[in-house]
C-alpha cells in the first residue's frame, strides 16, 4: 500500500501526523511512503482549522487532490458534514482525532469500499499505548505532553476542537522520549496548549518541573526544549529546574498575546501586566542566558490606537528576543465573534506590519550582540547556495526562529559543534567552527 503525507497546521498535528504513520506502518508491513500524490493508494491530509485562513489552505489543497483518493484527518473535521463527500467525492474517509487509533480498523474497511465519516467528540484521555513514530526528522523531534485546554480564551476554537485539557501519562512520556532518544534525536521538544499547566487533570497539582527532571535523566538527549508555556503557570520550582538542569535549553515561549488590560480581559486571558513584566525581570535575573519568545495578537475587537500604543511600548520595555505575530481572525464558535467593535481588515495589518518592524529592529540588535560570542549548535544539514552548514543554537526552535549557517569542513549532521558568530541579521546568524574535525 502507497501513502502520501500532507500534514499542515501546527507542531501539535506534525505529531499526530507521526504517529498515525506509525501505527499504520507497525499494523501494515507493506506501506511505503511515497512522494507524489499519483504514486498513492491513499493521500492522508492531516489539516488545521483553528483560523479561516489555515481552512481555506486546506480546501485550497483538496481542489489540487479532486483526482486522487484522500483521508481527510485534523482539526477541519468538525468543521465539515457529510456533504463534503458531495462537493469532493474523492475523499475516501473524514476522521477526527479522537479515532486515530483505530485508523488501521478503518483502513481496513475502507479497502472494502466503504465511506467513513467519524465525527465524534474528542477524546477524554490520553491512550496510553506507546506509540510508535515515524520521524520526519533526524535529530529533533516534538512530544506532545498533553492534549486540548481549558482556559476557554474568548478568541479561540482549541477547546472546540480539541477538547478539554487532558495530561498524557508521565510514564508514558518518559517511555516516548527513551524510545526517540536511541532512534537518534537529539533534541526533546515539549508542546501542548499549555506546558505549564501539565499534571493538574491527573496528579492535581502542577507537574512540568518533575517531569522535566525524569526526562533530563534520558541517555541520548542533550536539549529539552519547552513551548507554550502559559504566564500565570510559570512557578519559581519551574525556573529553579530549568536553571539546575543542563540539558533543558534556556528557552521559554510565553504566549501573552496582548499587553493592555481593556484587552485582555475582553480575551479572558490573565490580565496583571505588572505581574508579568515581574516575571520577566525574574527570569532574566535568574537565568541571564535566557531567550524569551512571546505571540501577540493586534486587531482585537474594540482595541484603539491607544491599546496598540501600549502594546508597542511593551515591546520596547521588554525587549523580546522573538515575538510572533497575529492578525486577530473572527471566528464563528467563539465569544469574540458576537463582540462589538470589529476592526477592519486593513487596519489590523496596518498595526500588524508596524509592530513587526519595531520588533524586527530589537531581534536584529540582539542577534548582532552575539558577534564575537560562542555558541553550542546542533549541525542538520548544508546549504549549497550559501556553501555552509546550518543548524540551530539554544535560541532557535524548529520552523519559528532563525538558522546558523557556520563555515566548516565535514561536519556531522546531528552533532554539536563550537561555532564563533561573526555576522547577524535579524534572522539568521554566521559563524565559524572552532574545532574543524
């Protein structure tokens, strides 16, 4: 049986894409991927709808795939109904998340001609089967620790979608991670709705640190990485661990999406700005080393040019090394649909590309700080046009941040090396191997 992969959306469905790849591959003796949709049997279109505009991507890459066979997986299912097999009649199967497990079933009846539609609810826990995974990469890969969430942010579909929040296992996690640690990753990357928030659905209480510490204890992996990291979850045992613990790189994402107060209440998000600028002071004093990466979205209903005003003045005071980016998107299902005071379109890009402009100036002044400095960087591959290698240091997570191209000769990928930096952009970083092997 020849499969093709098209997984879009974020990394939380980059992993489900690697499991169900799997489990079909541990169930079916015979799968080969394959590179073109043409070569396959099936085409599994994993897919994201938590924005209108990641939907459109999904319908826009179905009318390319009207002649070939397609199941259809991810967070676009509860967007749809029967009727889709209507409109695309190629579509062999639409399965939500909470059936992945039971895809090779599935499968099986699909082989016999049947049509499936599986929409159900999402699932209220974990499986806790080990499951295997092909990897898309060599050296890093994503672990996703917990599934859906429960903060119910007035803008967002993810509890709609995804569910509750629901804490996968700690024994599981830790026996996932050694099971990629002796395939040869290098790199642990936690991810969930909110990291921080881990435990509290099964042990009652916050339970990242001791999570993070089990891991630590892993033989293979050098870099554990956190993302999604919620402000109000952030605990001083979280930073002592991270400062004690060598292989958890000094990297936090925290998603505060906005800085003004008006705001985000209207969002049912937390709220204390000064609270949160506390808690950056803290972290940069206790761990100087560390890269603060945030998401922020502009264009709100009801923000004003005040709001923005504040928000830019946040910016600049705290002095992210990373932020991204989000023109707010209106969203059926959610409370902030029906609020008043909707912003125009060009509005919220014009404030969108001014507040990415202020922001690209601090990462570039940030990234030249760093010329003359030494980095650790996990080698993944060589770049012909730019005849250098690249890879990534501490303070570059997969897909979302910049590279390090570095001037060497026979470097490994998957190994780390010493690079000096000698030129930065606001993106990327240059460098020379210390030690030529």
């Amino acid at each position: 049986m020849n499969i093709h992969v098209i997984s879009l959306g974020c990394s939380k469905n980059r992993v489900d894409t690697e499991q169900i790849l799997g489990v079909l591959m541990d169930t079916y003796q015979d799968i080969v991927l394959v590179q073109h949709p043409r070569d396959a049997d099936y085409v599994l279109l994993n897919t994201c709808g938590f924005l209108a505009q990641a939907r459109e991507e999904a319908f826009t890459i179905l009318d390319h795939l009207q002649q070939y066979p397609v199941i259809l997986l991810g967070c676009l299912v509860p967007h749809l109904t029967k009727k889709i097999f209507v409109k695309y009649p190629n579509i062999q199967a639409v399965i939500r998340q909470g059936e992945y497990e039971h895809l090779p079933a599935l499968l099986s009846r699909l082989q016999k001609g049947k049509k499936i539609f599986k929409q159900d609810s999402p699932v209220s826990r974990f499986d806790t089967t080990v499951q295997s995974r092909m990897l898309s990469s060599r050296f890093y890969a994503y672990l996703k620790i917990a599934e859906g969430c429960n903060h119910h942010c007035t803008y967002c579909l993810i509890p709609i979608l995804r569910g509750k929040y629901r804490s996968k296992p700690m024994e599981v996690i830790v026996q996932e991670a050694t099971m990629l640690a002796k395939s040869g990753i290098k790199e642990l990357i936690l991810i969930a709705q909110d990291t921080a928030y881990y435990g509290i659905d099964l042990y009652q209480q916050q339970k990242l640190p001791e999570l993070l510490i089990q891991l630590c204890r892993i033989k293979g992996l050098s870099w554990i990485r956190l993302h999604y990291t919620y402000p109000d979850g952030i605990t001083p045992h979280l930073i002592q661990v991270m400062q004690q613990e060598k292989k958890i790189v000094p990297y936090l994402d925290i998603p505060f999406q906005h800085a003004h107060p008006d705001i985000l209440r209207a969002m049912n998000r937390p709220n204390d700005i000064q609270k949160w600028k506390d808690l950056i002071f803290s972290i940069r004093e206790k761990i100087p080393t560390i890269c603060l990466r945030t998401t922020l979205i502009v264009g709100f209903p009801g923000e004003t040019n005040k709001h923005v005003h504040i928000l830019k003045t946040f910016i600049q005071e705290m002095q992210f090394d990373r932020i991204g980016f989000f023109a707010y998107s209106r969203e059926k299902g959610t409370p902030a649909y029906e609020l008043p005071h909707q912003i125009p379109q060009h509005v919220k890009q014009a404030r969108l590309q001014e507040l990415m402009m202020l922001q690209q100036k601090i990462t570039a002044k940030k990234n030249k700080q760093l010329i003359n400095t030494t980095l650790t960087v996990l080698i993944e591959g060589y770049d012909h046009k730019k005849q250098s290698y690249w890879g990534r240091s501490y303070r570059d997570s997969p897909d979302i941040d910049g590279k390090v191209y570095i001037r060497g000769k026979s470097l490994l990928p998957g190994t780390f090396v010493q690079a000096t930096i000698q030129k930065a952009n606001a993106t990327d970083l240059w460098g020379n191997s210390l030690f030529l092997p």
